[in-house]
C-alpha cells in the first residue's frame, strides 16, 4: 500500500487516513501523511474530523459497542390492514439474534405508545401477527426495541 494516492485531482491520503488517525502505518507512510498534511488543508480538515471521531469511539463502553452490534443489520417493515375499530399488523423482521426478546411498539399521533407485541426471535428473520386496537390513519410509527428500551430500528409502514 502507497500512504498517498492519487483521487483524481493530485495525490492525497485517501483511504489511508483512517489507518494513520488510528496509528496503523509504517513510520515511512506515516511520515509522508504528516508532511502531506502540513500543505494541504483538505486533508488536514479530513485528518481533524476522523481524530474527533476517533475521540467518541474511545469514549464508547462494551455496554454500547454491545448495543451497536446488536443494532446493526436489523431490519424491518409492517403492513398494517385496517378493520372496524381494530387493524392488523403484520411485520417483517430481519437480522434478528436467536434467542434475544424484542418489543415492537406503535407510536399514535396523539402520543401513545402501544405495545404491538413481545417476542422472542425463534429464527434470524421473522413475521410478527398482532392486533392493536388503533385506527391505521392514527399510527405515526412502529419501533423494534429491546426488551431494556433500547431502540433498535424505526419500522417503516404500508397501509392497505
Ligand atoms: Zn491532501
């Protein structure tokens, strides 16, 4: 790997700036990115940016790395059918973790939450079937979360 490379419009650090805010290059490529970063103020903005980031990342606990990860590649989207005084819901979850519980709940546009259903992930992909007693035209939002409250993915919605 070269430290600098060449974007198109002359040779800057590119990709290899992260590896350099992280401190994972050779001292000859780290060498060539300080001296690249003295004359250029494009990369020197990119370089302060990333060193920012990089600040949160240390901040984070195993707690919230755990809650990320759990985050992400989790997918989902409802469709809801309206009846008299009622509708269905029906949800299609993605990326789940086996064995984990989660909470979908509906958010209504006068600010109540329901809980549309409790569920334990039997597979990674899963529908979920439930009855809420709230007019589809009332439903602002559904939200999958963990049984702690912590939000997991806004469900986007279909109304049939
Ligand atoms: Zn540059």
């Amino acid at each position: 790997m070269t430290a600098l490379e060449d974007d198109g419009d002359g040779t800057h650090v590119g990709t290899a700036m992260g590896l350099h805010v992280l401190g994972g290059l050779n001292p000859r490529e780290h060498r060539a990115i300080e001296r690249h970063l003295r004359g250029c103020d494009a990369c020197r903005t990119e370089y302060d940016e990333l060193k920012v980031l990089t600040g949160y990342l240390d901040l984070l606990s195993q707690d919230d790395i755990a809650e990320l990860e759990r985050m992400a590649g989790v997918t989902a989207s409802a469709a809801v059918t309206e009846h008299a005084g009622y509708a269905t819901v029906r949800a299609d979850l993605h990326g789940l973790r086996v064995g984990e519980a989660y909470r979908l709940v509906l958010l209504t546009n006068d600010g109540r939450i329901e809980v549309v259903a409790d569920f334990v992930a039997g597979t990674d992909s899963q529908s979920v079937d439930a009855q809420v007693p709230v007019a589809a035209n009332e439903m602002t939002s559904f939200t999958l979360t963990s049984t702690d409250g912590g939000v997991l993915v806004t469900v986007p919605f279909t109304t049939a």
